[in-house]
C-alpha cells in the first residue's frame, strides 16, 4: 500500500476552512465532501485529549446530533414511532467502545438502572446477541410505562431504528418475530453514514472499533476503573466479551479506502 504524506498546516487549515459551511449543515447523502468534512470533525474530537475528560462522549454526541438534525422532516413524518411503543425494546442491542462509556454515565447515577442491566447481562450470559432472530429480554432501561428512561443517551442503534407501520413491530417483536420492519430510506441511509463515521474516527486514530452487547459491555465499564482512559491508552478492557457482528468484506473495503483518503488530511 503506498503511503501518502500528511498535508501541510497550512493545507490542513485550508480544508478546515473549507469544512466549515458543511459542518454547520448536517449530513448531505451522497455527497463526499459533506461526509469527508463530518468525519474530519469527528476523528479530530477523538484526537482532543487535553480539552475534555471524555473524547468517546463528545464522539457520540456529535454523531447523534449529526444524525438528528440531518433526518429530513419529509422522512421524519412517515415514522409511526411514539412515545409507550417498546415492541423493538426486545432485541439485542449492539454498541462501541464509545457509546458503551456514553451510557455507562448515566447508568451508574441512576443505581435502579444498573442493578437492571447487571441483572440482564447474568440471564443474557452465554447468549450470542448476532444469532439470527434470537429470542431476548425486554431492555432493562424501559420503565414501567415502556418509555426509555436513558433515551436522551441512548444508544445510536436505538436512536437510528424506526418503523413506518407499528403493525410490523407488533410481528416483529418480542423476537423471534416473522415481521418485517420497514423504514425510510433516508434513516437506513444516513444511519449507515453516521455509523461509519464512527468507526472510521475511531480507526483514524488507532483505536478497535469492535461491537458488544449492549448489557456485557455496560457492566465491564461499571466493573472497570477509569474505563475509557485505559482503553484509550489501548488496554483492551473489553478482552473478556465476544465482539458480535464483525463487519463484510464490503465495508472492510471501504473504511480503508476512508484511512488512506482522510487520514493525511488530519
């Protein structure tokens, strides 16, 4: 593989400058330099130790940010998502180093939250969360009125998945349902450029970009002291769990297409 040189300061303070207008909109689908300028942004948030105490959280804050103010309202309109509606809050939820360290925030002021989610990582124990329709528990962090009680921080996958029709919900879930859910395009679209925003800022910076299970990667971090700043220091905290769903050959393809575009430009 040839190795390009790192662009110059003043080339790098050109093309943040140029960066500017679109990191002030959110996320044009299949424009390069709209998604080229959001993940520069992102990986540079991850490259910052010295200004904040957690890269990973104001990681995660900006791909969901960037992922909400990008959903068109055309498409927004179309969900029939609302608030009680928990029929997909019965599936395994998958997470990164960063959304897992996110959450655990949360998680560990409210201690009813934690002793649910210790409680589902013992009855999930041994379970695989990327087994095809895989029967699984109702999320620990729904309350009694089957509202999200993390929901400002909940997870991207969580935040990303929607239904245009709730009856393919009420078929799909509790799983193993035979439903179907549809979407709209634009969220599967754009949830799959956030995503890959993510991990890509992630690799640019030298860091694994493996998934968990939601429950088992909450209590390693909880379990775990000063979590992020040892994985961040490259300590693999997360030795002890299975990494779920590793990604197709396809999307190997193009996050090294990503490193060797971007990775210079930083």
């Amino acid at each position: 593989m040839q190795t390009v040189s790192r662009l110059s300061t003043a080339q790098r303070e050109s093309l943040a400058r140029q960066d500017t207008p679109f990191l002030s909109a959110g996320l044009v689908l299949g424009n390069a330099r709209s998604f080229e300028a959001h993940l520069r942004q992102a990986a540079k948030l991850m490259r910052d130790r010295q200004t904040s105490a957690s890269p990973c959280v104001r990681l995660v804050r900006h791909v969901c940010d960037l992922f909400d103010r990008s959903v068109p309202e055309s498409a927004r309109t179309k969900i029939a998502c609302a608030s009680g509606c928990a029929f997909c809050c019965y599936q395994p939820v998958r997470v990164s180093p960063p959304e897992a360290f996110f959450l655990a925030r949360a998680v560990a002021e409210h201690p009813e939250w934690e002793a649910g989610v210790r409680e589902a990582a013992v009855r999930l124990e041994g379970k695989r969360a990327d087994t095809a329709r895989v029967a699984w528990l109702r999320c620990p962090l729904l309350d009694q009125a089957n509202n999200c009680a993390a929901y400002a921080v909940r997870p991207f996958a969580c935040r990303a998945y929607v239904s245009v029709d709730v009856n393919d919900c009420s078929r799909a879930y509790p799983q193993p349902g035979d439903g179907v859910v549809q979407e709209p395009v634009q969220y599967k679209d754009l949830r799959s450029s956030c995503r890959m925003i993510l991990q890509a800022s992630l690799r640019l910076n030298g860091l694994p970009d493996n998934q968990y299970e939601l429950n088992a990667a909450l209590c390693v971090v909880l379990d775990t002291e000063n979590a992020e700043k040892r994985w961040l220091r490259g300590e693999n905290i997360f030795a002890p769990l299975p990494a779920i769903s590793p990604n197709t050959p396809d999307v190997e393809q193009v996050l090294n297409l990503i490193a060797e575009r971007i990775g210079p430009t930083l």
